[in-house]
C-alpha cells in the first residue's frame, strides 16, 4: 500500500485496456480512494461507446465526458497549422497538441471534485507522460500526480490483460490487438506490432481512415478551401463551423488516399520509435495554408516564420504548451496571420494533394509587377547597381587575394592544361 493518503483521483480515461485497469489499481494501491473518470471527446466516435458503464464497472464513481472537438480544432490545431509546424519534417503534432488541452480539463474536474490527485496511462517509455505532467504543473502543482506504469508490476499487454480479468474489469482488447493506436478528429496513429521493425511495410488492413492510393478514385477531385486570417472558414464555397468543415475534408481526403506518413522519430526520452499517421484533413490543410502564406507574406516575414516553425513543432512536441515562449511565439504568428485570407483550389488525387489555384485581395503578387513588359515599377537597369552593391564583399575578399599575389580562393584549377599519361 502506498504510504501516501490519497482520498480521490481524477483519472484520463480513454476506456482502452490501459486506463480500465488502472481503476481498480488506484483503488488498491492507494487505500480505495475513489477514482473520478473523465474522458475528452476529441473525435473518437464509437470509441466513446458504453464508456460510462465500463468506467463503474471497474470501480469508478462516475464518468465525465466533455466535447472538446471546437476547444480542440480552434485553440490547438488551427494556431499550430498557422505557425506551419511540424516535427522532424512530417509529423504533424496530432497526438502532441491533444494532450495539453486533456490535461487542462483533467485538472478543472479535479478542481471541481476537491481531488488530491489526477492519473494518467502513459507508459515511461513515452512522450504522453511529459505532456500530461508537464500541463498539470503549469496549472495547478498542488495536485499529486500518479503514473502507474512508473510504479506497479504489470510489463505488458498480457499482464495487463490478467490483471483485468482478476478484478472483472470489462476489457475488449486481445492478446491479438498489436498495434497501440491514438485516434482524435485530427489523426490516427499506430505503433508497435510489425511496426516494431522499421523494414516492414505497413499492412494495408492497419490502416482505418484512409483508401489506399491504389485504390483510391481514378478520377481526381477539386476543393476549395476559403481562409479568413489564416484559419479555414469555408469548404467549396460554403462557410462552415470548424468541426463540420473539418469532418468533410476528413471524408474527402481520405478517399482519395491523402495524409499517410510513415516515420522514425526521435522521443523526447531519448529513444527513437516509428509510428504511422492517418491525418487527411491536417495535411490538406497545412499545404493550402502555406499556399495563400506564399502569396501574402512578404519575403522576409515568411523566411523568418520558417525559422521558427522549427521551433514551435518542438515545443509542442514536447509538452511545452502552457509556456511563455509559445505564447510569445504565437503572438508574432498571429500578426503575420492578418492578411492571410483567400480561396486555395486543391486537387486531391491518388495520395497527392496538387495546388490548383489560389487567390486572395491580399495578395502581394502582381502579374504586371512581375511581367518582363512593364518598366514603370521594376526598372531593369537598376538591377546593375543592386548587383554591385549585393556582390560588393565577395568582389572586396577577390581583390585582395589577387593583391596578395594569389587567386580568388574559389577559383578552380583549369584542368586543360593538364595532359594525360
């Protein structure tokens, strides 16, 4: 028994084997304190079925269950889409961003119960567990956090499973369910199984939300997006609230095969794993967004933007979500954000997401401007000097090694007056 008097928990319960055996393990291990459940609905569908009558049957007083999918689209996926972040080059965060906004509400019931202590079923393998905590400590330290797979004995799935069984914890999970999955309205993922070895083509019947691109429709299809200072506002012409716009494109997109990744990335742990994203709407929209970007960002806000997506997609990746620095990240996003606005055309097309057209009343991009016609705004003798002056330290390093006697160090040696044997 834990030495520490812990009256209730708020656990993060997704109602998969993991959490459904922590139940009874929080019961047992910390004195029966009562265990509160709460579940975000952030787009799992049917996973959310008949969660409440298995959270009390195995030993939970009650269930809170929060739709959080507009909370989760407008405050964690939209800003992280603007700032075009993205981690180690393709993944695009879907499982990062949740666990913030979980985490923040977990705390709230905790607040609203009187709890000691919230729990979460994240391995300490992983990166979830950072998240969660991390979260916890920025809103409220005072509250205790347990990890059970830190703690208790169980090291596997089949553990697991017998720990279920001795407790009647009702469980739908198999010796054969091999893959770990994590699906919200934003993506699907899948680790382990034959993923586990980074050789193996992923099987096609892993994946649940995608057509495979040879399967996909032999006939392409066109799609609108319209965007309003930098955030997707309509959908082939039609305006729409975020979470009905994005469960279409969601449909649209994985149709025609698009949002497959397959990666090998680096665990803020230290470990490298390899897991494989379903994420149609995400990825459509990332590329639209950076679409109508090119167009009304000037030059040198777009590359410094750039710049520090890099940044911001680690942040997020590693559960840094409640800090100044996103803040203050976000705020410069937001500016660049303000003139973002406009349709992208899209065609979507056997796993390829083509840009058809753009167009915006922001645009910086002037056909006349950039005609080879026109001499009224670009006179092309001023390039001359601009030459001069642009070239003028590569011109002064030149000059002063053929001073010196030598060669421009970057000049080659001319192998012609070489002969061969």
């Amino acid at each position: 028994m834990s030495q520490e008097t812990i009256k209730k928990v708020v656990l993060a319960y997704s109602g998969g084997l993991d959490t459904s055996v922590i139940v009874p393990w929080l019961r047992n291990n910390y004195d029966g304190c009562e265990v509160i459940c709460f579940c975000a609905d952030l787009g799992q569908e049917e996973e959310l079925a008949g969660l409440e009558e298995k959270a009390i049957q195995s030993g939970a007083s009650k269930l809170y269950i929060r739709d959080l999918r507009e909370e989760f689209l407008t405050d964690f996926v939209f800003p992280t889409m603007q700032a075009g972040a993205v981690y180690e080059r393709e993944y695009l965060l879907g499982t990062s961003f949740a666990r913030p906004l979980i985490a923040k509400h977990m705390v709230e019931i905790a607040e609203l119960e009187g709890a000691d202590a919230v729990s979460h079923g994240a391995t300490g393998k992983g990166n979830d567990q950072v998240r969660f905590e991390l979260t916890v400590m920025a809103l409220n330290p005072k509250l205790k956090i347990i990890a059970p797979w830190r703690e208790w004995d169980i090291r596997s799935r089949e553990d697991a499973l017998a720990y279920a069984r001795k407790y009647n914890v009702p469980v739908s999970a198999t010796e054969k369910s091999i893959y770990s999955r994590d699906r919200n309205l934003f993506h699907l993922s899948h680790e382990g199984g034959l993923l586990e070895n980074p050789w193996n083509e992923p099987e096609e019947a892993m994946f649940q939300l995608t057509t495979s691109p040879e399967a996909a429709p032999d006939q392409p299809e066109y799609v609108e997006i319209g965007f309003q200072q930098g955030n997707p506002v309509s959908l082939n012409g039609e305006e729409l609230p975020p979470v009905d716009l994005f469960t279409r494109l969601n449909k649209l997109a994985s149709i025609h095969g698009v949002g497959r990744v397959d990666i090998v990335e680096n665990r803020l742990v230290g470990m490298k794993s390899r897991g494989v994203y379903e994420t149609p709407a995400g990825t459509v929209l990332l590329k639209a967004h950076q679409a109508l970007e090119s167009m009304c960002l000037d030059k040198y806000t777009m590359h410094f933007k750039d710049f520090i997506a890099v940044k911001y997609a680690e942040l997020v990746y590693n559960g840094q979500w409640y800090t100044q620095l996103r803040e203050a990240m976000d705020a410069f996003i937001q500016v660049t954000q303000r003139n973002v606005s406009g349709v992208v055309r899209i065609k979507l097309y056997k796993g390829n997401i083509i840009i058809a057209g753009r167009k915006s009343e922001y645009s910086l991009y002037r056909e006349d401007y950039a005609s080879f016609g026109q001499e009224d705004v670009y006179n092309q003798k001023d390039a001359e000097g601009f030459i001069h002056l642009f070239g003028l330290p590569l011109k002064v390093e030149a000059l002063l090694a053929i001073d010196g006697g030598g060669k421009s160090r970057y000049r080659k040696p001319d192998y012609s007056k070489f002969k061969r044997d």
